[in-house]
C-alpha cells in the first residue's frame, strides 16, 4: 500500500468488554501445505521435537481442505470461518474496478471480519504477521504487518530500501521493523548446506535452484523474525497469528527431487536437492520453539496447515527445471488433507482429531477463548478434542458487532504496478497464467 497514502479502517470493532478481563494467550501458527507424510517420519526420527511434544501432549489429526485448493481463499477461510462465497476473497488476484488491470488480493475486499476483528471487539490485542490477503494492513488493536512486506526483500545489497509504512500498522512501526528484515543478499552459499548438501560445487551462474532456495529461506526467516520481534516487544498481546508460505514454495520448487527417486530426476540433482524439502521442515520446527518459549506455557497453540502437498510415487511427474520453481500447475501437487495440532488448557494429551474441516477451525478457536460463533459460520466446535466439552455460545453473525468499514481508496492501474512482483511469484507457483500479467507494460 503505497507510503503517505491513508489506510482503511477495515473491519474495526469497538470493545464490547473491558481491556484487561482474564483470557488465555492464543497462538496461531500457520504453516502452508504442510502434510503429516513428511512431518510424521521427521518426528519419528527426532528431528521434530517441538512439535512432536505438542502432538504427545495435546490433539491432532488430519485437516480437510476445501475446493478450489488456493492459498488466499483457504486462510481466509481460516480466519473467517466462512466460505469464500462470504468472505469475497477468490483467488490471489482480482480484477480493478474499472477492469483497468488486476492487483494482488486486497484485505479491503474481504466482506466479514476475521479472528482478530472479533478479538478487537472484546478488547484484545492481536499481532498479525504476513497473513495472507493482508494488504492494505488493518487497523486493529496492536501490530498488523502486511504479507507485502516480504516482497521488498533485496537480492543485493545495492537494492535494500526502508520498508514502507504502507505494509504496517501503526505505520510508525515500519523504521524498527525495517531492521528485522532478512534478505536474501545477507546469505552466503554456505549457508544454504543443510538444505543443499555440496552447495559449494554447484555452478551458481548455471545452477539457479540455490538463488531460489535462498530467496525461500529469506522470507521465511524474515516472517519468523518479525513475529518473535514483536512478541518480545509487545508485552500485552492476546493472539499472535502468523503464517509461514516456506513450506509450500519449498515444495514447489523442490519436492520433485525428493526420494523417491522420480523418471527423469538425475542422480546429482536428487544429492544436492533430495534433503531441502525435508530440512525446510526441520527449520520450521526450530522456529516454532522459539515461538513457544516466547508465548509461554498457558498459551493456547494451534498449528495447522491449510491443505497438504504430494510427497510420494504418486506426485505429478517431473518437469526439468527451466527457471522459477518446477511446478507448471502449482494445485496440482496439493492434496486435501492439511494437519492440525492443538495444545493447552482443556486439551487432553495425544487426543486423535477426526473429521475435521478448515471450516471447524475458527468455532473452534472462538470456543476455546470464551468468545461466541457465529450463527452464520458453517462449521462446528471440536468437541471431541476438549475435556470437559466447552459450552459453545452462538450469537448473530459477528458483522453485527464487527463493522467492515471499507473506507480505503480504490487502487488505481498505477498502484497496481506494486503489486506485480507477488503477482510475478504466483505466476512462478504456478497459480496465475502468464498472460495474466501481460498488462504490466
């Protein structure tokens, strides 16, 4: 969202309790297309133990995706607890209003409030990082920043900017928050040996799957760093919800050289790419215990992913590299049950999570908070992953106590232009045409 530039007061609610009533810390960790077929041996194997604990001492299970199987619809999904029909975000583009180009979603077109909307009407504090669909940033209690803010990461040093105070509210956050950045351009190539073993011998100016790797690494560190930078400085927060992409383009791009050995994958290649799928999971482990230690034991935790991603003999064939990522298709290497792991008070140790939906997840987080759903919210409480079973209170839709003020200014062709870089990533996943893009000159 353009610097100088006023930001919409997006789905505002005023406190329907006073600040400071007992509640529960929550923590929301999303980790995009993460799939029990690859964490399960990984913890069997101990090099998952944080979330290993989680699952022996809390519930889990498989998670139900949605159809169409896309990023920006599914975690609003999420956040909302409606279908995409409701809460307006279809894809991850939309078309400018006066069909003079098409932008990257935008948090304005989303027509219910999310999670911590609701929590804003109670009068909680939330800490939002790098949500999708989280452009232009919302104004609500505490500290959202902007899933944009991963795109102005540099490839070289030359190129680093300030971030904008577009990308955060309160916007006089964006200098602080210029500095817990991590571009890609501070990485050496050793650094990416856990994930590349022999990266040293690998012809960089052939060879551009490490430049592509690092650029992962890079965001994910930098939503990680952001999210602990503002929970050690933000004492008095109530939800933090962050959302991590890393594990979905890692597979985009790297999956395919993932044993088992797939027709046409080389020898050299399945060594040096083979393990960055499996170690990218084994990094976000390492975060989530940070993430942990800083929230504090009595925190309620969920960690799910929206849908999953192809791992074995039946994963799409593939396609020699030729550029950015090796997924022509990028829906077609997600599979439709995503994972979910709850932990905290009334969760009972190694409880099974059966028949779940991403629609179940929000009642479910509401309930546990001691907040009410909403009648209109299609999904249903967990029951059976709580002991003793929570009373669900149900109230009228929560637009009633959440007004979606969309008061931001309409992009125009001209500020559509800052979107075109994550449109450029999306074409590059796979879930935007190229031609779609063609309008940019």
């Amino acid at each position: 969202f353009p610097a100088g530039r006023a930001r919409p007061a997006l789905h505002f609610c005023p406190a329907l309790e006073p600040p400071g009533s007992y509640h529960r810390r929550l923590l929301l960790i999303g980790w995009d297309a993460a799939d029990w077929d690859v964490i399960a041996p990984l913890m069997e194997a101990g090099r998952m133990p944080h979330l290993a604990s989680l699952v022996q001492e809390g519930a889990s299970g498989n998670l139900a995706s949605l159809r169409p199987c896309l990023t920006p619809m599914l975690w609003t999904t999420i956040a909302t607890g409606h279908t995409a029909d409701k809460h307006g975000i279809l894809g991850f583009a939309e078309v400018l209003p006066d069909k003079s180009g098409i932008v990257a979603s935008r948090s304005s077109t989303r027509r219910v409030p999310a999670l911590w909307n609701m929590l804003a009407a109670h009068g909680r504090r939330s800490v939002v990082v790098t949500w999708p669909v989280s452009d232009p940033p919302e104004r609500i209690p505490g500290v959202y920043v902007s899933a944009g803010a991963l795109d102005t990461l540099a490839d070289r040093l030359d190129d680093v900017q300030p971030l904008s105070p577009g990308f955060v509210h309160p916007p006089e956050m964006a200098g602080e928050l210029t500095e817990w950045r991590f571009h890609p351009c501070e990485l050496a190539v050793t650094d990416l040996a856990p994930f590349i073993p022999g990266v040293a011998r690998i012809d960089l100016t052939r060879d551009r799957r490490p430049e592509l790797l690092a650029r992962v690494y890079a965001r994910g560190a930098t939503t990680h760093a952001l999210a602990t930078g503002l929970l050690e400085k933000e004492q008095n927060w109530d939800l933090c919800a962050v959302y991590y992409e890393t594990i979905d383009r890692i597979g985009h791009d790297f999956m395919s050289y993932r044993a088992p050995l797939q027709p046409g994958v080389t020898a050299e290649d399945a060594l040096h790419y083979g393990s960055a799928v499996d170690e990218m999971y084994v990094f976000h482990d390492a975060m989530l215990g940070r993430l942990l230690e800083l929230a504090g034991p009595d925190t309620c935790v969920c960690v799910l992913s929206d849908h999953g991603f192809e791992s074995g003999a039946g994963r799409p064939a593939y396609r020699p590299h030729h550029g950015p990522g090796v997924a022509e298709d990028g829906a077609e290497w997600h599979r439709m049950m995503g994972m979910i792991v709850l932990h905290g008070p009334g969760i009972p140790p190694g409880e099974r999570i059966n028949g779940a939906s991403l629609l179940d997840v929000l009642p479910t987080l509401l309930a546990w908070q001691g907040l009410p759903v909403g009648a209109d919210m299609p999904g249903a409480f967990m029951q059976r992953a709580f002991q003793p079973s929570l009373v669900v209170e149900k109230i009228p839709p929560w637009n009633t106590a959440c007004s979606a003020n969309q008061t931001g200014d309409i992009p125009r062709l001209d500020d559509a232009r800052e979107h075109f870089a994550a449109l450029r990533q999306f074409a590059a996943l796979g879930y935007i045409a190229e031609g779609a893009l063609h309008g940019e000159n």
